[in-house]
C-alpha cells in the first residue's frame, strides 16, 4: 500500500497564533508567515480568529464584505467568504459584528468547528490569528488548532503573560509542545528568552503535569522600522519589503514551521 502523504489524508494543518499579552505582533506574524509559506509552496489560509478585535482586514487592506460571520450566521456560504489575499494566500476576514461572540454561543462554537473541518482538505495550512490573553472565547478558538504558536516580546510583562498562557494550554488543553516565536528581539535574544520561559515552566508546571511542556523555538524576529511602515501603508512586509530583517526572519521561521 502506498502511503498517503498526511496533507491529502487529513487536510490541512491548522495553527492557532496566540499570546498572552495584546499587541506583541500576532497579527503581523500570522499574515506575513501566511505569505512565508504561500512562498514555499503551500497553500494557506488566515483566518481572522480575533473575534472580538479583528484587523487581519485593516494589515491585509481588504475590505471585509462576506465574512466569517455571515457564514457563521448562515447567510453566506464559505466559498463566498474567502478571499485572495496579497502574496498569494487565501484569508477569512472576521468582519465587525463578530464583537457579539465576546460569549460563545453553542451554535458559533459548532458552527466554528464545521468551517474549519470545510476548510482542511482545501489547505496545507491554516492559520488561527487568535486573540490575545485567556478568555473563554481565545481558549476555544486555540483548542480548535492542531498546534499552537505563542508570539511574545522580550519585555517583562509579555513574558508573564506568555507564562500564564502556557501554564493553561497546559493544564486546560493538555498541550505540551508549543511553539515560540519572539518578536521584537535584539540579536541572540530570542533563544534566551525561550530558555527563560522553559526554566520557570520546568521549576513551577511541569511538576504538576503527567508529561513535561516543551517549548519548541521557531525563532527570533528583530524589531523593524520596515514592519510599522508596511502596517500604516496597509502592506504585506513579505511583499513590499522582502529584504528587510524582519522579513528575511520570517522566511527562515516559515521554514522550520514546515520542518
Ligand atoms: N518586529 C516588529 N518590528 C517593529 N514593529 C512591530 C514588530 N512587530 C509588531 N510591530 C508593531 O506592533 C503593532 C502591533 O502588532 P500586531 O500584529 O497588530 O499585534 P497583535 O496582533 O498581537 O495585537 C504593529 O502594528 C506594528 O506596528
Ligand atoms: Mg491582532
């Protein structure tokens, strides 16, 4: 028997981008990876997860007219909803109204879990650009992902946050590999603050756990002008500015996501 290659047998792997703090870069990361691995290949989509704050439309510059919540709704079908987005990804856009679902209702949780089992066999990967912080509505939305990926900054208070986050994917969802990925870094930084955040997790969770949290280290991205100037002219950095440090950072990510 030939073997299937895991792609066509499950579909699409789908990724949460979460963090413990807002504002770390989570929606920079989850476009501009999107566009990284469009690059190599692989067929992808963003989804805009931040059902609360959702502005994957305003870093993306497209307008949100059929989106995740008509289909949620039952108004549009999930074809109608999914757009092309620069660097030849596929995006679902959130669209205003999704602020009601700051309390998830049955029906949009099974309503959720159906658009995602629609959307695998169309993509390799799929990726979650969640909210930020551990709300019942960004720990659902995570528990939808086959893995996740916590975005966080070397500054004091992101890293508790990353923490706090961790501790309860942990004990809620039974995660124990987690993917980083540290934005905003100086050189060498990243990979310390990684081993940081294993220490405390080793000393304070993973005593309390049948099986240890392991983080993996996807790898640091520097702090960019380039990415400020691609967010205020509503471009892709991936696209505008491929040779900027932030972007060249972010290929080198997307390569060992696929690894
Ligand atoms: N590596 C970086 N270098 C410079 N500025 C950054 C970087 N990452 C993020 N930013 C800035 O931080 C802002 C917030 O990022 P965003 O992705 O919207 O965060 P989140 O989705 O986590 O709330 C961006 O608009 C951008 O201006
Ligand atoms: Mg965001």
């Amino acid at each position: 028997m030939t073997a299937i290659p895991s792609s066509e047998a499950r579909g699409a792997r789908i990724t949460a981008i979460t963090s413990g703090k807002g504002g770390v870069g989570k929606t920079f990361v989850s476009a501009n990876l999107a566009a990284a691995l469009a690059r190599q290949g692989q067929r992808v989509l963003v989804l805009d997860a931040d059902l609360g704050l959702a502005n994957l439309d305003v870093v993306l510059n497209l307008p949100p007219r059929v989106t995740l919540h008509d289909v949620l709704t039952g108004k549009r079908e999930l074809r109608d909803a999914i757009v092309a987005g620069p660097g030849g990804i596929s995006v679902l856009l959130a669209g205003s109204g999704m602020v009601e679902y700051s309390r998830l209702t049955t029906e949009v949780r099974d309503e959720l879990v159906r658009v995602l089992a629609e959307l695998r066999p169309m993509y390799d990967q799929v990726l979650l650009d969640t909210g930020a912080g551990i709300s019942d509505v960004v720990l659902y939305t995570v528990s939808l992902a086959d893995q996740v990926l916590v975005v966080v900054t070397p500054e004091p208070t992101a890293l508790t946050d990353a923490y706090a986050t961790i501790k309860v994917l942990a004990t809620t969802q039974g995660r124990r590999a987690i993917r980083l990925v540290v934005n905003q870094a100086k050189r060498g930084e990243g990979r310390a603050v990684c081993q940081q955040l294993q220490q405390v997790i080793d000393r304070y969770v993973n005593p309390t756990l049948d099986g240890p949290v392991r983080l993996e280290f996807l790898g640091e991205l520097p702090l960019d002008p380039a990415v400020r100037e691609c967010v205020s002219r509503r471009t892709l950095l991936l696209e505008a500015q491929p040779g900027a440090p932030a972007a060249t950072a972010m290929v080198d990510v997307a390569t060992r996501v696929l690894r």
